[in-house]
C-alpha cells in the first residue's frame, strides 16, 4: 500500500486529525510519508490548511494542496463562486502518484465526503482512488445517525470495486453514550469492514509531541499502531 484515500462519511467527523494519525504513525514505523489535500477550502491564502495541520501534528512529511478556495463550501461550488479552476480527479491521481515515486506512504484527504463534487463534471475523491487503484479509509462519527452514513459510503466504495481498508472513528468520547457503545460493534457490521481504531475527542488539541507519542495507541497493526479493536469494545461497554 503506497497511496491510501482517507475520506469521511461527512464534514467535521476527525478526518484532518485522523491523517495525521496515520501519517504519525507510519513514521513511528520508519516509513517516509506525504500528505496531499486534494482542495482545500474556508481558508486564507495566509492561513495554514490541512495538510499544515498533519505536518504540524506529526512530524516530517511532505505536505503538498492542489488548490486553495476561500469559502467553507463543497471545492466545486467554491471554485466557481471564486472564479478559479476546480481540482480534477486525473490532478488528484497524477500528484498522488508523482508522491509516490518519492515517499513509502502517500496519504490523500478529501474534503468532506466521499461523492463531494470537485469539478463540475461531477469528479469526486471515488474518481481519484479509481484512478490511483487505492485502498480507502473511511473516518466515521461515532454517536446516533453515523449507521447510515457509514454504511452509504460502504456500499458506494464496493459498487466501483474499490477496497475498503476499514474504519477509523474520528472521535471518541470521553464518556460514550449507550449509541457509542452499540456502534462499536454495529459500524463494522454494517460497512463490512473492520474498525481499524478510535481517536479520542480532542487529540488535536494536544502537543505534537503528545501527539506523535499517542497516536500509534488509537490506531490497529493495519495501520502501524497497537489499538485492539476487541479490547476497546470490552473496555467501553465496562
């Protein structure tokens, strides 16, 4: 696996925060790692944006943005309120694929979900991961309502023949309620596809070195952590 997609089943669901999980762990593991942030919108020219915020978080990757839009909107409908080029999925593939020339992990994060428009031909990050042949990671809520959303984007992946790799719920709660509880065993049920770990709220508010030193603890052996699914859920439902 050189390029993984990470994708949520919607907006502020962990998706950020999870990459720089993954990328945090992967160089805990030795592995040379890059981050591209297919379009980033809501921020400023002199802002920093995602990709930023994983090398931040993480540590030393190469953190490259394809485009940038000012407004917090869907990277089609903001390239055109700004009167820019939209991002294309065969620009997402060939820069993740350049990357990968160079690095032992690449990992690509969307924006939003899955089908969000990129170009207004209807290009969405499921285009660029057919393109790339690329395994993804599907980041997904953890309370009521995440079932259906979760298994959405599931079906979707499988109907283009796309792996699934599994599931990262991008923020735990400090005291799970009993729809928490429930989902742990529900989401990899319904997405036919394994929990691959749990980030708790907040773990973007640590420091980077707290960071880098945790982040192998939320995430599976898949993912060049140590998190045990099983062992959380008996945790959790103590």
């Amino acid at each position: 696996m050189s390029v993984l997609v990470i994708t949520g089943t919607g907006t502020e669901v962990g998706k950020t925060v999870t990459t720089a999980a993954v990328a945090a762990s992967a160089l805990a593991a030795g592995r040379k790692v890059a981050v591209l942030k297919a379009a980033q919108t809501g921020v400023r020219p002199d802002e920093r944006g995602d990709a930023d915020e994983v090398a931040r978080l993480a540590g030393p990757v190469t953190a490259a943005e394809l485009a940038r839009y000012p407004e917090p909107l869907a990277p089609n409908t903001a390239a055109r309120r700004a009167g820019m080029e939209p991002v294309r999925p065969h620009e997402i593939a060939k820069a993740a694929a350049k990357l990968a020339t160079e690095h032992d992990l690449v990992l690509v994060e969307g924006a939003g979900g899955l089908l969000v428009r990129f170009d207004e031909s209807g290009g969405t990050l499921l285009d660029a991961a057919r393109l790339l042949a690329a395994p993804v990671l599907v980041v997904a809520a953890a309370g009521l309502g995440t079932l259906n959303t979760t298994e959405l984007t599931a079906r979707e992946l499988r109907r283009h023949d796309l792996e699934l790799l599994g599931l990262v719920i991008g923020s735990w709660p400090k005291n799970p309620d009993l729809a928490c509880r429930c989902n742990l065993a529900d989401l990899p049920e319904v997405a036919a596809a394994p929990l691959l770990g749990a980030l708790p709220a907040g773990a973007g508010t640590l420091t980077p070195t707290a960071f880098r030193a945790t982040a192998p603890t939320w995430l599976s052996p898949r993912l060049d952590g140590t998190w045990d699914a099983e062992a959380f859920r008996t945790q959790a439902s103590a």
